[in-house]
C-alpha cells in the first residue's frame, strides 16, 4: 500500500463506497512501511548509494551467482553491486552471469559497475599500517568505490618509521574522509588524526600474533585513541570502514 | 623558526653573511614542525572548531582556574573553552575568571563560550537510551554545541519501546549526525541506522550492572552493529562523540 | 491521535470538511503508536500484570516520591507500584505520600499495592543456594508476588549438601516456575531443574570473591547447564527473573 | 526396586517371611529412586514431553545407529527421538534401522516421529535475525516440534531494517513462546519482546566476526535485554530454546 | 526419622497395628537424609574435624554472637568454632559469649577451641611468598589448627630470591601437606613442589596491581605449574586450603 | 660428584694431598645437586611412586621410542613408564620395544608396568560427569594406576540426574581420593565433596560450547565450590590429576 | 656458614679434629647459600647499585620509620634508601629518623641518598605521553636516580601531536635507555623506538576510562609493538623500569 | 634530497640561480626525512647491526625470494639477511639466489650471513624452561646472532627441578644479557633474574594447554615478576627478544 493506494481509500470515504469503519479497520492493520517506510528505505539506500551487497563467505558459488541474477532482473536498476570474502571459484560463477563483473583479488570482493557516477564530494583516503593489512583495506577502497567515491590507497606506512608517514602529509592533508586500517598496537589512526581536521574511520584487523588476540589489541588502542576526530568499526571489518565513510562523504 | 626566519637565513646566504655549511647545518636541524607543522596544527584547530578542551576530573579548582586564566590571556582568541567532568567547585573558582563561565550540571561541563558562529551545516541530534545514559549524551551535547554546532537532544528512547523512537522519525531524519549513547545491551545504534542515511555515531555507556561489565556488553554491541553506518567510540566518551560528530558536520 | 481520533478523521473526509490530500498527509504522518500501538502496549502491560516499577538507586527521596505521585493520579488505575534498590530513606519519602507503600528490608524494594488479584495460575517458587543470595531472592519474590502471582521462598538449599535439598522434593514439584538464585559455582538450577518438570529461571548473584568474579562463574555455570529446563537472566538481576517468571506464571 | 516391589516387601513383614531386621536392611540400602524417584524422573519425561535426545556430534553413525535401536526397543514406548548436530552419513545409518528417520538438513537434526500429539498449548514461533542464524533456529525449531509443540519460523527480521520485523506484528503476536536467534549484537530479542507480552528465549549465536567473539557480543546484550520479559541459554543452544520452550508451552 | 523410627514401623506392620498401605506412603515420603543421610553427614563432620565455621564478614556483631551462642548450645558437643574474616567489634561480641574466643589479628580469624586432640597425622606447613600475602597465609594456618592440625608458618620466601627458601629445605621435608600462598606471579608452588613429594595446595592471592588483576596472574601461573603435586583452591580462599589440608593431613 | 667423592676430597685433605685451600675452592663450585640433591631427587621420584611420563603429544613415534628405550636402559630400574596423549602409530613403535606396552584408548595413553606394588593406602575413584569427560577421566585414572594405586571409575553421573549418582553413594564413600572430571557448569565436585570426606581434585573439561568458553565455565565453577575439601588442576590435565591423587594416597 | 667457616671446617679434618664422615655429614646439609650464595646475591646488590626499596603501599607511618632505621644502622653501609608509594605522614615519620629524606611528591617516593655516585653510563630518558601519566614517570625517575644513573624527564609529547614529538630528537637521541610511559592506546613506545637505536622500557599505565581496562589497552599496544626495540612492564610499574633502564644502564 | 643537494640548493642561492623565495618553495616541501632523518634511520640501523628482516609467515617461496634478491642486489651492503618463520620451501626458493643461506630447522629461520663481525660486547644467553619452548628460543637465538651477538641457548631448566638450573649459575652469571622463554607459568625469568644481576628479557610462549590461554598465563606471570630486572616481550616474540637483547648488548 503505498500513497496512492491511501488517496484511493480516502476517496472512496469521501464517496461513501467505503465506510468509516471499514476504513479504519484498513488503516489500522495498514503495514506502516506502507505507508511509504519501506519506500524511503529504498530511496534512502539509492540516495546513499549504497551498492547492493552479498557477503560471499559461506555461500556456494551457485547460490551466489542466483542471488546476483536476482539483483539483476529489475529494469532500469543502476545500484552498484559488491560481493564481499568471494574468491576466484564465485567470481567465475558470477562472470558467467555478465560480463561486467570484475574480481579484486587482493580483498577477495567482486564488483559489478553499472553506475560511475561519483556522488561523494571528496576523496577517501585508506591508509594501512602494516602489508598484512593490505586485504582489509583493499575492501574498504573497494566498497567506497562501489558506492560512488573517489578513493585512493596509502600502504605500508606504519609508526614505528615515521618518516615513511611524513613524506605524504600532503596526501592525507587532501582527504576529506581517512579509513585507518592497523594491526598489532593500532596506533596509526591516533598519529594520522593528529595530523589532519577531518574524520578518521578506524579499522582494527587480526593479524598479528600472541597478545594481539585476534584483533583486540588494535581494537582497543583505537577506542582509547588520544585524538579526537576518530571513530572505530569492528575488527577485519573493511567493508563496513568504507560504508560509513561513503555515508560520510555523501554529506 | 617560521618562514620569516627562513627567509632571512637564505637571504643571509645570498648575501654571503651565512656560509653555505652554516646554513646547512642550521636547517638540517630545523626543527620540521618551525616550518609550518606547528603552524598548520593550530590553524587546523581553529578551521576544525575544536574548542579548547580542559579535562576537569583530577584537577583542583585552583589548577583548572589557571589554565582557563592562560587560555583568556592571547588577545584577540575567540576559541570556545570547554571544561569537561568538572563540578561546582570547578566551576566557582572559573567563574571567578570569567562571568562568561557557564555550568551545565547534567553532564558536569563548563563552558566558556567566545564565539556563537555555527559552523556546522547540520543539525547534530544527540540521542539516548535510557535515562542513565543522560550524563553523557548531554557531554556530547554541550562539546558539539561549544565547537559550533547546532545540536539537539532526544533522550529515552529506548529499543524495547520501539513507538516512542517511532514517534520521532522525522527529528531523526532532519538530523545530518547523530550521537546515539546507549547502555545495557547497545541496540539503538543499530535501530537507528536503519532508519536514517547519514552517519551515526554510537557511545557505549558505562551504566548498567553484572554481565555489563562497566560497558563492555554495550560496546561489543555496537561495535558488531548489522547497520554499516554506525562507527563507535570508547566507553562513556560523550566528549569524543562530540568532536567526531562536530568534524563531520563541518565537512 | 487515538482510534476516536482516526474515526473523526474519516467522517471529516466524509463529511467533505477535510480534503482527500489534507487526510492523507496527516496519516501519513500519524505516529502509528497512536493508531492503537501505544494503547495495545499499554493494554499488554495490564494484560501481563506488569507493575509499574522505578529503579529506586541513583535517584532520590525526592525524586522517587514525586514519579510515585505522578503513577498514583490516574484515577480508576489499580496498578501495583514497586520500587527497587531503595533504601528506608525513600521509603520514608513514598510513605508521606501513600499509607499503602510498605517496605521490604532484605531486598531494599517497596511495593504498594493496590490490586490483590492473583493472575497467576501457580506458585513461583523462589530458591536461594545460600544466606548471602537471600537479598537478590527476596527482590525476584517480591516482584512476583506484586505482579499478581503466589510466590514462596526456599533458601539456603545449595549443593554442598544436597539432604537440605532432598528434604524440599515436594515443594520443588509444587511449582509451576521456579526461580533460582546461586553464586559461586551456580551449580544448583542444574539441580534442581534435574528434579522438576517446570521452567527454571537461574540468577546468577554477584556474591563471593576471587575467581567468581562478580558473578561470571555462576553466570557461565548457569548457562553451561546440562539441564535443559534452564534459561538464564542477568547478574542479581532479581527483578528480571520474577518478571520472567510473572509471563510464564501467567500464560 | 518400585511401588510394587516395596509393597512385597511389606507384605512378607506382615506375613513373616522376612524379619524386621531383614526389612530394615533393605529399605536402608534402597536406592532411593527407586523408592519413585526414578519413575517419576520418567514419568515427568513423559508430561514434559520430552523426546529423547541423542546428540550428533562426536559419535560415529554406527554409534548412533546402536543407541537409536536401543531406544526403539522397549514395547509401547511412544517418544519421539531426537538426533542433533547430525549429518547425512549418520542419516543413512538410522534409516536402515527405522524408515521414520527424518533429516532437517538446515540444522543437521535427525528426528523420528512417534507421537504426533499437540501437548503444547500454543504456537512457538522461533524467529532469526539474519540468515546466519538460521541452523541454530531450525535447531530449536525441529526440537520443539519434537517435543509435541505447534512451531513456526519467522526468519531474517533483523533490527537495522525494522519495516521487515513490523510486518509481522500480528505473527509475533498470536506466538505463546517466542524463542529469538540472534548473532551479531543481538539486539532482536529486546525489540521484540518489547512487542509482546509473552516470554522470550534468547539465544545468541556464533556467527559474526571479530569482536563477537564467537557469540559473546549477542550473549552479553540479551542478558543485558531493557526488555524485562527476556531470558537467555547458551551460544548456539537452539536445542536448549526448544526445550525450554517447550517446558513453558505445556503448562 | 531414624534407624530406631523405621524399626518401629516395621514392627508396626509385623503386628498389624499399620497397613501396608499406610507403611508404604510413610516410608515413600520418608526424607532420605533420615535414613541415615543426615546423620552421616554429621558424623562426616565430626570425623574430618570439621570446625564449626561462620564466615564473619557481612555480618554484624550480634548476629554472629546469636550464631555462635546457638553453636555452643548443644551438651558434650566438643566442635572448635572458627569465625573467619571478622574483626575487633565481632570478637567483642564473641568475647561476651565465652570467655574462651581467641582473635587472630592477622587473618581476622576468631577461634573458639573446645577439643584439642591432634587428629592430623603430620604436620602441614603454610607457606607464603610475600609478606602482603600473609592475612591469607594466616588464615589457612589458623583453619588447618582449628581442624585439630599441627600447623607451621614459613613466610617471604619468594623466587626471586632463592637462597632463602633454600635455607628451609628441611622444614619444607619435614611437613605432610604444604599450603603455598602466592601472589604476583604465583610461581613459589611449583618451585616448592619440585622440592618435595607431598600434597602441596596452592593459594593465589589478590596482592598486586595493574596485570595482577586481582590474582588471576597467580591463579593461571598455579594452575598451569609444571610440577605435577600441586592443586589450587580460589582466590584469597586461605580458609579452603587450610580445610583441604586437614582433610589430606587427617587420611 | 657423588657421597664418595666427597668422601675422597676429604680423605685427601686428610691424607694432606689437598690443601685447604684447594679444597675449599673445589667445595665452593661443587654443583649442590651433586652433593646428594639430585640423588635425593632421584630418590624422591622413586618414594612417590612417580612413572616416569612422557607428554607423546607432538613427538614423532620415532623420538618417543627413542626416550622410551633411554628409560628402559638402566638395569634393575623398575618404574612403571606412562606416555600421555599418544596414539596408535606411537603405540606401534613403542610396542617394538617392548611387548609390555599397552595401549588405552579411550585416553590415548601407553603404560609400560613394571611394577606391579600397589603403594597407594586406599582407592582413588575416578568420577565423570559426561560421557564426553571420559578421556580426560581415564587419563586420571591410568596415571593413578601406573604410579602404583588402586583405582576405579565412574562414569556419567552428572547433577542434573541425581539419582544416578545416589545410587553410588557406597562406592564414593569407599574412595580415599576423588578425582572429579567435569566440563559444562563443573558443578559435579561440589556435590560430590558435599557426600564425603575425602580430598576430591577437580578436573574441568573443555568440552562444551559457546560459554563453556573451552573449560573456562568449568574452572570457575571448581574454583568457587561451596564445598571445602576440593582443589583444582588445569583444564583437561586428567594426568595432572592423577598424580595428586596418587601423592595424596600414598601419604 | 660462610667461606672461613668451610676453611676451618677443613682445617679440623686436616688436624683430625674432625671425622671424613663427619665432615661428610657437615657439608651435605651445607645451606648452599651458605657456601656463598648468599653473599654474592648481597654483592650482586651493590654492584647493580640497586637501592635498598620499601614499597610504602599498606605499611603505617610507624612500620616504614622502624624499617628505615633498621636499614640504617648498619656502619660503613652506602646504600641509597627508597620508598615508593608513600606519603606525606609517611615522610613526616621518616625525617623523624634521618634529615636526609627527601619527599617527591609527583611519584610519592621518598629517597635517601647516602651515596651520589653515578654509575650508570649514560643518561636514562623518561617519556610520558600525557600529564596523568606523570606519577608513574615520576616513579621510574626517582627509581633510575636513586641507583645512581643520571636520568631526565620529557613529558607530554602523546602521538597525536607529533611535532611535540620531534622537537625533541635531540634529547631523544642523546639518551642511552629510554622509559617511556603512556596510557590510553600506549602508542608512544613505538613511536620512539622507531626514531632511536637504544633499548625502550615501556611502561602501560591505568590512566584513561572505559575500554582503556585499567591500563590493558596500553599494555596490549605496547607488546603488540610493531618497533622491535621494545620490552613492557607491568601496567603502573614506573619502578621497575627505572630498575631495568638502571640494570641497562649500568652494563 | 640528501646533504650534497641541500649544499647545492645553498650555493645556488648564493650564486643567485635560486631566488630566495623559490629555494623557501623547495626547502618547505622538502620531505624532512630527506634532511637526513632517512639516512640516519639508515645508518641507525647498520650501527644497531639490525639485519635486515623478512618475516616468511603468509609469504610464498617465490615472493620471499623475489625479496631476498632485491635486498642483495646493493653493492657494498654487509648486512645479514634473517627470514623468520619459513620452512624448507622458502629456504629451497632462497637458496636459488645464494648459497650462502643456512636453514635453522628448530625456529623455522633462515639466515644470510654478510658480516660476521661481533658487534655485541658480551654473551646474550637464551634460557628456555621446557622442550617445547626450543623452537621460539632457537628463534632469538639466531636472531641475537644475526644482529652479531655472541649467543649461547641453555635449554630445559624449569623451575620445578631447581637443581638443573643451579648446576648452571655460572653460565648465568657470564651472560650479559638473559633471554628467558617459558610457557606454563611463566616463573622462569623471576626465578633466573633473582640470581643475576642483568638484564633479563622474558619471552611467554603459547606452549601449554588449558588455562595457559595460549600464553596469557605465562605473559601474566612474567609482567607480575617479583624480581625488578625482568622485563618482556609478546607471547612467542623470540624474535622481538633477540632484537631487544642485541640493541642492549651492543650499548
């Protein structure tokens, strides 16, 4: 039931077709989202630009490629469409669906582009600690991408050589959205936040070892970051690094 | 050593009242922050809105009073200052500073406002859980508003009421950040987000008893949020909500 | 807007004073809470026989007294009051306000009643393993017994010496729900609920030193039952289990 | 040693084929359930209707196989069985012992339906949050229809997308017993138990990653439920829901 | 109902003065604690020289002197009383009671010694790294005397200085059961456990501070030691270990 | 250096063909443990009844045969060997050592007897609560065998089916050492401890799930017992057990 | 037994005084630190120049003067005197004994320096990260002085404002062992160790709130340290690193 | 940019090539570490005698090889070369591209030796308490003599046959620096820096099982240390302890 169906209802009151008891009663079990909820969803996910996602882990190469052609079928759609921890044996299942898919290989995401307009306003910067951090941010640059920014990568730039950090102040100073991504002791996001005036997304990842705890570490020298202008998202969870920052950069 | 200083050093080599392995020497040394890093940083704190921020808990009123003393003193510094977890005997002895001072008891915040410029292009709307959680929502609150934000409050709108938050959707909608502080088990976030497209920055409280652990259980929650529009800061840091919501805002 | 309400609405449109569009867009932004949301949530508190209840710790005398007022004013409303983690400090306050509030010592909670109905179809049996769980035992009992149920208390029955226990068989098969409050190794809901043939709700208590960790070894023993007629509630969450307890007793 | 055989035993006293001393001896080393404890430990099996259980896991299919025949042996017996955490190579080891074998391939249970007998008075509905969760819930699911319950799914309603979940008022509504699946930081059941008026059985789930910490995030913020008609089993327990369920269903 | 109550009732039957039916009931009701359990468990007690034992704290000085008072009560009981974690004000009050109440500064302890009758075979030794170890040091040794042991003290004794251990290796062999009380990095029971062939009963204690975390750095190093005599009791439980040394000390 | 070659030294010195000096120095560097310590050691070993143990877990069949041989060298040494944690392909080549080693399944342990001395006073009963217990209960109960005791097991008997385990009553009470093998809530020594007065050593367990967090609920539960003659190992460590149980029998 | 009583010992059996056996006797029960263990462990004390420590911490007034005074007495004695964790009445004790003490308010040590000596080679540097931090380095200062090192202090240079930092690479440089202490996300040791080529001590401290875990975020930062010139003390231990950088420092 | 382009930039001015504002230009960009702080960190690194590192770990042969060429291909470099963690694949790959590679099988490390000159001034002993922790001390034991370090290992002393260890006290006492590796509970270190009098780096390894949480027992046990000369590293961080060894023994 959607606005016009309502107009319908209250026209035919007005015109007597339809009782007021009647009437209510329609109204009262009316599914809200009806009333337009689900519908400001599904603008708000377009206005977000949030691509269509499918988490690949887990699911089987057939089941992957079903969901895919599903997403596809609607006319006229042009959401971006990303599928997150794939890998080459889902990729080729996707590929035989259409040919625009594209498989990154160091995140393991695959994407299909069907719209390359840029919405957001500026550029995303994902920065990495450590190489081992490179998968982690790949699928935030690549998730950022997918919904319609320009994002650029800053690898290898850990603090205990702060001279490798330094040689690309003006790079970071030129973001308008930072994701951080760092192992072991985390503490790239507090150096990175300290050196620019605009929001840093945070991202915890597992490698590392001992009392790294998966991840733990890092997680909490983030949260208990001495900067100001950082928040943090769940250990290994690029993706969700690169969602917030698209919302962010959408603004 | 700014760029006046650097000037006259090159122009005392030109003019050959510096030999070239002086001036080497002297500018390997240079201290890399007198070459504008210092200068950029603050022009940066004020571009960013950040209020000069004391921490009140663990200061005496005499030691807090000094430091706003000094802060005052710069001719012509139009900063906000903001005095957090303070009380009234802080606050007495500010107060004798400046009649400006001004407590805000809910969150024990004192602030000293210079500047009413908004700079912010949203509104910032600050929402809590439960009543518990006021503390620090209202901290996030005040330290927005003192960086030159609008912000607004919505408190109690807890998840296992989901027709009191219902009720709200529009307030929610209109807002372009929103702090969502939150006990017990951290589900706001979670239920917000799905309802708006901009970002939401989530703060465990401490609030709470038993398997809360002092905020942890709200933590996890939100740092494992199914929305990809919630990053999250630490424990209790209404503070550090602020400012994240107050940087995105000033994008 | 309530169901009056929306009837007036529609015999408005009907009656040609308010437009087709005009109706729509007020319903469209009808809280749905108000298209009877708000009372069925209101009905169900009543149909559950939930009391109404205040968290008596962190507010005060004053404070408590005044939000007892307020419960009391509706007229015709015959909700028990209860209020938790008092102190006689407050329940001096509520007795000025109501000759009905009486205060109940080992658990710190006041209840006043105003409705002796028993709702309930059983008895709620509550059983503490040892003397220093009787506080959070006593606050499950006397929320039972103000939502309307018959509630009895077993205390002192822990496992170390399972005669004492034996020697209650009776009262234990007696039970339609069966609350049970241990610390330490919170072994006794596996117990007991290994006698009975009725739901057992567990409570772990934050009694007991070292490694019981405010409660985290008996919450994980409880969880760990090999029973399976267990389910598990927070720690000294007293009241939640005699909550839990009132729904099941009054299916 | 039962009813019948204590009676004997009386008897020969009476009659004086056994002497008191004789008798004494006995009855003193009598296990005491077979005084009726044991019985009616099996008797209560039957109100509670209880299936047998066997579980998977860990046991090889012909040792499952063994147990099953076993548990088919006595005459007249009516229980249904139970085989959780099971796979299709222990399903093809039951078959050839009973053509009544049935396998839940979501949840990897195994049952065989004796007793197709409602005992439960009203509909469980076993609601998940994600897709994820859904063996868990299925786990719960096929064992409350085991125990001779009426149980529905409601599956992937979770809290970032409430339109879905409010679709299904009237679902939640007509439930008895609602048991709740979630992962991630399971925050469904408050929500939901907000709702309703009847009681909820949360069970947290592994999925997730990162800091869920194998279920500890979802675990921690159901026994931190706002909602005071919540209460909780172990991770990954759908069989524990179940029963519990169940136990609550049929009283 | 004893031994002698159940010989009546046979007797009863015998001579037809009770029906079988009415035996039948008495004796299916019958606690079976009263068929010798209870007085098992008494005799239990006597025989492992349990003393009669009250745990002090959270209990004020006239409740413990009642308690103490009803203990003394019965005629020819012989019981040692042990009143642990107590303090000047319930010693007092014990010493109001009975002349015969000795208090124990350094663990806090009371002791009432009725029977002195050694029933320990050896002697147990109580050992302690630290001098702040020494209250829970104390507090086993005071237990395991009051148990009827010969108990000796050998404290700061700690491994990081081993000659002064080494010094005692004669008192170390010359002792039954060892009591090794430890906090920091609890390493003292292994190392004493290499040293000898006897029981050695570990206690963590909960000195220290920052990764001490109460104790459990203790209790990890105690449970994990690589001698292969040692067990652990919780915490701060100097009581316990002192009970499971008497219990070993009188086998 | 040995008793006689002090012996020696001193006759030299005597003889004159040392001097003091010489044989101070000599003296001063004399390894302690040559000075009969490592002997007494030995000897040590010997009193306890110690076999000597070989952890198989991550050794090749190769490396464990290789020590196996080492032991089996010196003649007249009759100390039983156990290998712990082995299996079949280590048992194979032991075996080509000698046709006295035996394997044990269910605990993947070799025992090589020797020494058939039963030097253990009593009965160490080897009690577990699940049948997933039994490895670790059986590794107790071939340790305890191998260091020279009588030991017995019982199985599945845990708390939620009391009756089971009251009908052993007899059998516990004959045990002079109780070792107590349980996972999940670890709630079976407590009850146990509760029905004697012998030592009972706790094992927790690692089977379980979710919150069994790998025996960590089982530990908890074992380090908070309400009873006071129960100390505790490390998770699994049934070897651990073993020996305890043997030190404490043959005191 | 120190090295003239071997001699003499020696010398009798030389005279024959004394028996091979006896002899033999003497020397096998020689307390081997006798031997000189004892004494060299003293000597090891004076030439680490580590002073003689009392922790202030739960001692009165009146227990830390007799302890002083009893350090005191002996003639010739050099050490310097130090205790931590003291207080004002504490040091208003010890003057009473000695006009050397001295009271650093900062840390809460008091020191008595009887020897200025420098022994360590270089300078020890100590870094904090922020102005709640000071008390610890503080600690670990007047710990690095009082065993006879020159030693600095460089405080509140955190890493979010770099430039503090790199003003200082010149101390930095200079400094032959560096302390470093910091709370929150303890990222400053990397930072460090990452600009120098001498040993770091990092020091974790409880500062900080909320996720911060008294001081385990810092610690987890600190170990998981991606500089490899990094080793941790235990969270608030300024004085062991003022110990470790003293022990370095004097090589 | 290095010293010789800074001197021509100088002599350009000088000569008037260069405008003062455009060598201001050039001198403001100029990436400071291009000012020298590279080389230095460069010659830092040749005179810490830091080899040049490779961790294998998530590398395959053919990208460790690739590596290991380019770190060879500068001409007149002396470093040495250390893989940690490969196995014999890698090594198979790396030995294509030198000869002079040698496989350490017990850590998994390769080492490429350039320079055999000893830079350390003393011996770093590397202690290990059991046999398996060989493979993380065998780790600092090359990693110690790649940095060329005279490195000696004394493997299998653990506290619990003190008598092993004392037969060592002179190889203790001639280390210059101690790298001590235990599991389990992790008391070696305190027990080894009680009888030293240098520094002693502690190594938790991830041996163990249980409560050894995968070294955290350990790891608690060695920053809980009693003696004041220990400082640690992460859980099996063999290599970060060798580097910390070297850095010292080279001071």
């Amino acid at each position: 039931m959607d606005e016009r169906d309502i107009r319908q209802l209250l026209e035919q009151v007005k015109a007597g077709r339809l009782s007021t008891a009647q009437a209510l009663e329609r109204l009262k079990h009316l599914p809200f989202e009806d009333l337009g909820f689900a519908k400001i969803d599904h603008h708000r996910a377009l206005r977000q630009g949030y691509a269509e996602v499918i988490l690949g882990r887990g699911k089987t190469p057939a089941q992957v490629a079903e969901i895919v052609r599903g997403m596809l079928r609607p006319k006229g759609s042009r959401h971006n469409l990303l599928i997150t921890r794939a890998d080459r044996r889902i990729f080729a299942a996707v590929r035989r669906i259409t040919r625009a898919a594209r498989f990154h290989p160091l995140s393991g995401a695959i994407t299909i582009q069907r719209n390359k307009t840029i919405a957001g306003k500026g550029t995303i910067l994902v920065v990495s600690a450590g190489t081992s951090d490179i998968p982690i941010a790949e699928e935030a640059l690549v998730a950022a991408q997918a919904m319609g920014n320009r994002a650029e990568a800053l690898y290898d730039v850990g603090v205990a050589g702060l001279h490798r950090l330094m040689e690309y102040r003006e790079k970071l100073a030129a973001a308008r959205v930072i994701v951080c991504v760092a192992g072991m002791e985390g503490a790239l996001p507090s150096v990175i936040a300290g050196m620019v005036g605009v929001p840093v997304i945070a991202v915890p990842t597992s490698t590392g070892y001992g009392a790294s705890f998966g991840g733990v570490a890092a997680l909490l020298g983030m949260l208990n970051s001495c900067a100001s202008n950082v928040s943090v998202v769940n250990i290994d969870n690029g993706f969700g690094a690169g969602c917030v920052a698209s919302v962010i950069n959408r603004l």
